[in-house]
C-alpha cells in the first residue's frame, strides 16, 4: 500500500520540479463522506484517484453468490485508485467509509487535460510511469517466490502494523477477517487459508483473541525478513490535500 504526505509525492510525479508538482495540486478536490456512504461501487466507471486524509475506507468485491468479501482497508496518507489514470475501466470492487472520511481526490479527465496542455510535464510523466512497471515486473517475480503461508504470514504482519491495535504479547486487528477475505487478500482458495492459519496458530505466529480478531505474536512482529510500511512524515497536515 501507497503511503504519502501529499498526493503530489506520488511515484508519478517524482521527476517534477516544485513549480510543476504546483500545477498537479491545483487539480485536487477534497470530498467528503459519511459513515457507510459508498465512494463508489464494484462495475462502475473509474473517474479519480484518492487520498485518504481522515477516516478509514474498506475495499470490498462481493461473489457470485452475493458474499461480500473484505479486500483491505485505507487509512490516513493511503492512495488508491491510480490505476485510472492509464485506463479507461470500471471498478472491480466497491469501496465504503467505515467511519466519517474525508478525501484528497483528482478527476482522471483533469490530469489528462494538464498533460495536453504541458508537452514537458507528459514526458517526465512517461519516464516515472517506466520506472513504476520496471518495479512491478520485480514484484511478480516475488510473488511467483513466496508460497502461501509466506505470503500469509507477511500479509498479517502489515495489516498489524497499518491497522492494530498494542497488546501484552502482539498486534491485535481491530477488525475481524474470514478465511475467505484472507484468501483474497493473498490470492488464495479458502481451504488452504485454513490450513496454513492451522499451522501459523500451532507456532504461536497467530492466535484468537476473546473477541475473535487476530494477535500477531511479538516476537514474529520483529522478524527481519517483513519489510516495514514507509512512515508518513510528521508535517502530513502543512499539504494541501490536508486543509478544507
């Protein structure tokens, strides 16, 4: 997951000076929205990118059955939605304020516009956007190394960190996830989610706590091998994306 100050801190604009980094914000709107208000919902058209600035945004996808399934969360400096920016497509899940959220947010048709008008700003955009899939062809190559209990195991270790909650002996999730959000989350069937948390428990990497969310055990927290989420700066608020 994206962590950023700014939406003008985004990977994409990484080669723009100060002046041209000004434009970009000059796009931004900042939306609001309620308690359970949906952002947008799965099959619709995809228009913006967001930023997250207050609140917390649930990600979700509903099966064919009708089951909706819990894809991930954003929280405060997290971005999401830039794929838009490079294609016209909808929505292949819905998103929902899980608690008042406010948002930094930019119109796809907007930043297009910009790149019309600014032939300098569409080449550096072009040469970040090179970079951004070298590193994405890195990515899968780690995918294709990793097995499930790894990944798993690496999957909860950042959901603890981004969104749980200090314990005696761990993080504690401050929300509850199936096996079958798991699976999704890692790209996973449910039978096998079972059967590595089977294996993750008996280690005393995971355990249930009374209220059935998830403790991740400290020690397993402090493995060197899970990489830790950047840390956004603490002067987040100064930006732009941040003031009403």
């Amino acid at each position: 997951m994206t962590y950023l100050n700014c939406m003008a801190d985004l990977w994409l604009f990484d080669s723009l000076n100060e002046t041209e980094k000004g434009d970009i914000r000059k796009l931004f709107h900042r939306p609001e929205y309620l308690k359970g208000e949906y952002l947008f919902n799965e099959g619709e058209p995809a228009s913006s990118i967001f930023l997250v600035t207050q609140g917390r945004v649930k990600l979700l996808k509903t099966s064919e059955g009708g089951k909706e399934i819990a894809l991930g969360y954003i929280t405060p400096n997290q971005l999401f939605g830039e794929e838009v920016l490079f294609d016209d497509s909808v929505h292949s899940f819905a998103a929902v304020a899980v608690e008042d959220t406010r948002l930094c947010a930019c119109y796809k048709s907007d930043f297009e516009s910009l790149l019309a008008q600014n032939s300098q700003l569409s080449l550096k955009v072009i040469k970040g956007l090179g970079e951004k899939i070298r590193r994405i062809t890195e990515q899968f190559a780690d995918v294709a190394i990793y097995d499930t209990r790894s990944s798993l195991s690496r999957t909860l270790v950042r959901l603890a960190r981004e969104h749980g909650q200090e314990t005696a002996d761990g993080m504690k999730l401050n929300f509850r996830l199936t096996h079958d959000d798991l699976g999704a989350l890692v790209g996973s069937s449910r039978v096998m989610i079972t059967n590595v948390m089977k294996s993750l428990k008996i280690a005393g990497i995971v355990r249930d706590d009374l209220d059935h969310k998830m403790v991740i055990s400290r020690w397993f927290l402090n493995e060197p091998f899970i990489e830790e989420p950047a840390s956004p700066a603490a002067r987040s608020a100064d930006c732009d994306c941040y003031q009403r």
